[in-house]
C-alpha cells in the first residue's frame, strides 16, 4: 500500500518523485500511483505516464528477488506552466491562440499572450474582447485543459465598383413594353403614347464613377491593394456634349428623337412621314425616320438612326443604323414558287421591336421583340430573342428558323398543327474557345518578353557606371518604361482569359430556351450541338444543353 509520505520535491522543485521498496509497497498498479498522486500535495502535476509503466514494470520484478528490499525512486510527475500555441491561417487573415492550462506551473497573463502575438509579428486585426473573454475561460480551467480561440483578423480588401453608365431617357422601342392606361385602370394595347422626343440640355446619360476600392490587411500588417474599378465612358454622338456644368453628364444640345448607340447617345432629327407609299417614294434619311401611318408594299426605308412606324409595314424593307420599332405589325408573303423566299425584310444594327411578324425576314445585332405573334418568319440576333406581352400571357411563335445567340423566350413555340418550327441558339462556344486558345497564346508570349525584359534589366553593370552616360540612361528609362507596359498588358489579358474562361463555363447556363406555356410537336431546337425534335406536346418548361444533350426543366419540378 502507498502512502503520501512517499512522494516528496525533488530537489529543482519541478517533479514529485515516488519513493518505493518492492518488498514493502509491492504489487503496485498504475491506478495505485495515480491515487496516491491525487492524495498527495502534487495533486496539480502533470503524471509521467511512460515512468509510471516502468516503475510498475520494475517494482514488480523485483517482488521474490534478491533486489526486493533495495529502494527505488522514480519522477512520476512534474510541474508545467501554462502554454500558448498561435497558429497563423494559410492566407494570413486569422491567428488564432491555444492556451493550455499550468500543472502546479505558472498561469499565462495577458502579457504573455502579447508577447506570443510579437514573436509570431502579429500586428493587425487583433480582437481584444475576445482575448480577454479567453483569459476569464483560461483561469476556469484544470490543470492541462485547453482553450482556443480566434484573437485576430485581417480585413479583405473592397475592390473597387466598375463605372456605371445610366441611360436617363426612354427609347422609341420602349414605348411598346408601356402601352398606356385608361381612366378606368385597364391598358389600352393599341395607344402606346407619344413619341420619345428631347429638347436641349435634356440629361441623356449619367455616369456613376468608378471606386478606387480600399486596401486590406492581413494579420501580418501586409496591405491587401484593392482592385480599382473599371472605368466606363460615353461618347458624345451629333446632337449631344458633355454638360459644361457637370462632365459626368451627357446632355442634349438639340431638339430631336434620343438614339442609343455602341458608346453612348445621339439625338437625330426626325423625318415625320405620314405613309411611305409609291406617291411619297423610298425614304434614305440621314437621322431618325417616324412614320405616323404605314410603309406600302415593295417600299423601302434607310436611316442612319432609329426608324419608328406607328401602323403596318406590308412587304416593305427597312434598314436602320438604331432601331425598328412597329407599334402594329409587319407583314409580308412567301414568294411564289420560292420555299424560303419571303417579301418583307426588317434588318437593324439595334432592337427590332413590334406586335406582330408574319412572313418577314428580321436581322438584328441587338434584341429581337415581338409582343404578340411571330409567325413563318426567318430571324436572326446576335442576343436573343423575346415573343410575349409584359404579362407573359401572349407570344407564339409559329413555323419559320430562329437563329438567336444568346437564347429564346416565347409563351408558346410551335402549333397545335404541328407546324415545323427551328430553332437554333448559343451556336458559339468554339469560336470562344478558339479565342480562348489564342488568348492563352498570347498571355504566355506576353510571360516570356517579361522574363526577356527582367533578365535584360539584371543584366545592367552598377548603376554608378551609366547614371552620367546620357545615352546609357535613355535605354535602361525605356527598358524600364517596356517592362511596365508588358505587366499591364499581362494582367489586362490575363483577367481577359479568366472573363472568357468562365464565360465558356456558363455559357450553356445563360443561354437557354423557355416555353412560358407551351412547346408543341415538330418544333425542332438546337442548343449548341445538342438537339431535340419535340414529338409530343410540353408544358411550361426551360430546355438547357446538359452535357450536349437537351435537358427539360419543368416549371412544376422547380416549385417541388
């Protein structure tokens, strides 16, 4: 049997040492050790596990040996003071503190801790509340318990905000999305109110600057820079300045219908026409054309802006450097004798818009909308292309092929007759990917005439072997000068690459085909590669290329 008076100081006073006779206190056990530990004043110590196994091992041994009255002595604990353990993140934004509680040791005082963050240069982000809530946690502790918490924190940089561009004035083709309401709260569908017309010193466009951004930090005290935002800026078109008062500001200097173009605004004058027909003759204006009546078959209407007509366009063609908006219809015929042939011909640097299309060729390198019916028409868009009301309760589109880039939305594709009607979109992903290639190209020839630069630089003798040789200055100023340009043209293509690189990834995600209410059989849609014959009527449904193959997503299995 142990006793307490058997385990005494050593003489450093950092461990309790056990002495024992095997013949006296033999057998003993490790549970036998650890109570007498617990019942002697070294309770706090920490226990020397492994000496407790061999002088288990050894007193017992020496039970029935000619050893067993020798006396042994053994360090079975030892004093230990509190500990701290910072650890540092990978990215550097958080630190965080392990604190162990002391075995009969010397607890951690707030000056301890400050003295860990020093060693580990631990300068920024520190969270003082929660250092001092881990000290009161610490002192609760027993003796080799633990506690840890996060104790700093870097900041993340705020990149900079892009420079945004704000059209303050509506476009002719809006007024089709807003027809106008009567007095008793219902929308009149054929009044789509007064034409889009400003006067000088109308505000056209309003720029909101970009944001230099703020710098970060890491627990280091490195600064995080911050990305400016990209700038973004109009150009002034015929017609419009900057306002002398206000250069983020883009206003108009004459009366005139607003035109949006690639960079900014114009403001054209306007060709007001009651009706386009043999007596009047073809139109070719340099400036916006508004057409109060109707455009009259075999017709045909140029304009170097927007070209509005507020009745039908029958069999006519229209070509505009804007947009086309018909606030009723364009209708045209097949040809005679010719499958593909039609006799009205709509084509647009901008937007066509218009209720209704029958029978029509449409070309346009902006959106396509027709708000009510698009029927045996061949259509083209480098965007997309939009066949319903602001309701979402009308839109067919009916026979005829649909080539839009960036997608379709209709309420109903296809007819319950079974109509043929194509579809194709998002038909240019290799041609990205070919871009992608040669960007990739590019970025590293732009790495290697940096590494050409860099070794050119090195090379250079001292510099107080050239500072005072005029010539010798000029071609290091311009090796200098190269260098800089060759890092800002490698981030410019490189973010470039990464902006592509995920457009590919996504871009079967973007551009889709949606069916508001209805796909009817013989409707045939091409999404990339990928394609399907509908040979069955579909309810409302999304149709992706998934894997290159057509995917339906139902508008009821989105709601489960």
């Amino acid at each position: 049997m142990l006793a307490p008076d058997q385990v005494q100081l050593s003489h450093d006073g950092n461990q309790a040492e056990l002495r024992i006779t095997p013949a006296l206190h033999g057998p003993i056990s490790a549970d036998d050790i650890l109570t007498l530990l617990k019942q002697s004043e070294f309770r706090r110590f920490c226990p020397m596990l492994p000496v407790h196994e061999k002088a288990i091992k050894e007193v017992n041994s020496a039970l029935g040996s000619e050893d067993e009255g020798v006396e042994l002595f053994y360090p079975i604990a030892e004093r230990k003071n509190g500990t701290i353990d910072i650890t540092i993140s990978k990215d550097k934004m958080e630190a965080s503190a392990l604190l162990t509680a002391p075995w009969g040791g010397q607890a951690l005082t707030l000056n301890d801790i400050l003295q860990a963050l020093k060693n580990h240069q631990i300068k920024m982000g520190l969270k003082k509340k929660r250092i001092t809530v881990l000290i009161k946690h610490y002192e609760r502790l027993k003796p080799g318990q633990t506690c840890e918490t996060i104790i700093a924190q870097g900041k993340q940089a705020v990149h900079g905000v892009n420079a945004v561009i704000e059209r303050k004035v509506a476009l002719a083709r809006e007024r089709l999305l807003h027809p106008q309401e009567r007095e008793d709260g219902t929308v009149d569908m054929r009044d789509l109110g007064s034409m889009v017309m400003v006067k000088p010193n109308d505000v056209l466009m309003r720029k909101k600057p970009a944001t230099e951004g703020i710098p970060g930090f890491n627990v280091l005290g490195e600064t995080l820079p911050a990305k400016p935002g990209k700038d973004a800026d109009f150009t002034p078109g015929e017609g419009t300045e900057r306002s002398p008062r206000n250069s983020l500001e883009l206003i108009a200097t004459v009366s005139g219908q607003p035109v949006e173009t690639a960079k900014g605004m114009q403001v054209d004058d306007v060709l007001q026409i009651k009706d386009v027909n043999v007596g009047f003759g073809h139109v070719n204006f340099k400036g916006s054309v508004l057409i109060t009546g109707d455009v009259s078959e075999g017709m045909q209407v140029k304009s170097t802006g927007d070209i509005t007509v507020m009745g039908f366009v029958d069999s006519a063609t229209l070509e505009a450097d804007g947009d086309i908006i018909v606030s009723k219809g364009i209708i045209g015929r097949q040809q005679p004798n010719q499958d593909f042939e039609v006799s009205a011909h709509i084509k647009a640097k901008g937007q066509i818009c218009a209720q209704f299309v029958q029978y029509s060729e449409l070309q346009a390198e902006g959106e396509v909308l027709v708000t009510k019916q698009l029927l045996h028409s061949h259509t083209k868009t480098n965007a997309s292309l939009t066949v319903c009301d602001p309701n979402n309760r009308r839109g067919d589109l009916i026979g005829g092929t649909v080539h839009a880039d960036n997608g379709v939305k209709a309420v109903v594709i296809g007819a319950t007759a079974g109509t043929k009607t194509e579809i194709y979109c998002a038909m240019n992903q290799d041609e990205m990917k070919h871009n992608l290639k040669e960007l990739s190209e590019s970025v590293k020839s732009i790495v290697v005439a940096g590494l050409d630069i860099n070794a050119r630089i090195k090379k250079l003798p001292p510099q107080e072997e050239w500072q005072d040789d005029y010539v010798m200055v000029e071609q290091v100023n311009m090796m200098l000068e190269q260098k800089k340009m060759i890092v800002a043209e490698k981030e410019r293509e490189e973010e470039e690459f990464h902006a592509l690189k995920k457009e590919i990834k996504e871009y079967y995600q973007k551009h889709k085909v949606e069916a508001i209410k209805h796909i009817f059989p013989n409707a045939e849609i091409h999404i990339g590669p990928a394609w399907h014959k509908s040979n069955r009527e579909h309810g409302p449904c999304t149709l992706l290329n998934v894997d290159q193959e057509i995917q339906f997503n139902y508008a009821s299995d989105s709601k489960k």
